[in-house]
C-alpha cells in the first residue's frame, strides 16, 4: 500500500482484500510450522484487538495471540490444514475506519468449515501494509460434524 493512498485515506476494495489474505497466509504458515516469527501479525493487530469466536467469547489480543503461539506446528502443510478466504467486500469506510465482511473457510482432515468473518480496520501508516486491525466477529455457517449443537466443543 503506498504512502500516499495511506495520507489521503484512499483505501481500495483490493488493498482490504490483500491485508486479509495476507494475514491468513501468515497463519497458515505458522500453524504449518513453517515460519518461526508472529511478527507480521502481531503489528497487524491493534493493542486492544478483540476477537469474537464463533462460540461467541470475547477474546483480547494477548489471549488469542497466546492461543496461536500455542498452535505452532500444529498441521503438517496444506495438505493437513488450510484457509480459504473469499467473498471479500467492503461494507462501509468512514474515515480513517473501514468495516470489511468476507468468508473463512477451514479445511482438515476431517472437516471443512465456513465461516462468515467480520473485520473493523483502522487506517494507520504504521501497521503492515497501512491496516491495524481493530476486531473480528466470526460466525458459523457451516458446522463442523461435531458442532456444540451435536455435542462437541465450540472452539475450533
């Protein structure tokens, strides 16, 4: 993103789409266990981040960053787990703030799940590629087999 479409607050539909994508890949390849750094992400994400899971807890930046230090490693490559991001749209940009809606969707083994992801970015020079995200709302629109309405645990 340059300098300048940053200073005047002209964010495109492509530049929002690339910062998500961009930080998918990033957790991909951490969980993958293929890179051996957060840093891009942890200077993607605002101080007081919130992310809202799709069992609908309220989670801070430090727990949920806690949570993907701990996910190291945890798949084998993209064979054993990856993230599809599609859909993107903007859906309102009011200053140096920017609402933007896109679909995750989360295949392993054994499952494929979709999500409906909701994303507040604020527009900050400073953040990686000019969008500090500021809080992500995901919601189920595709259950995994054993779901919580089935029985299971809902934080996957």
């Amino acid at each position: 993103m340059s300098g300048a479409a940053i200073a005047s607050g002209d964010i495109t539909p492509a530049m929002i789409e690339d910062e998500i994508r961009t930080l998918h890949v990033e957790f991909e390849r951490w969980f993958w266990g293929r890179s051996t750094s957060l840093e891009r992400v942890e200077n993607a994400l605002a101080d007081e981040f919130l992310f809202i899971g799709t069992n609908g807890r309220v989670v801070p930046r430090h727990d949920l960053m806690e949570g993907i230090r701990a996910a190291a490693g945890s798949y084998e490559g993209p064979e054993s787990f990856a993230i599809e991001v599609a859909e993107v749209k903007v859906v309102w940009h009011r200053g140096r703030l920017v609402s933007a809606s896109y679909l995750e969707i989360h295949r392993d083994a054994s499952n494929t799940t979709t999500r409906q992801s909701s994303v507040v970015f604020e527009v900050d020079s400073t953040a990686p590629d000019g969008l500090r995200w500021m809080s992500v709302h995901e919601t189920w629109l595709e259950l995994p087999p054993d779901s919580p309405r089935t029985g299971a645990d809902s934080s996957r």
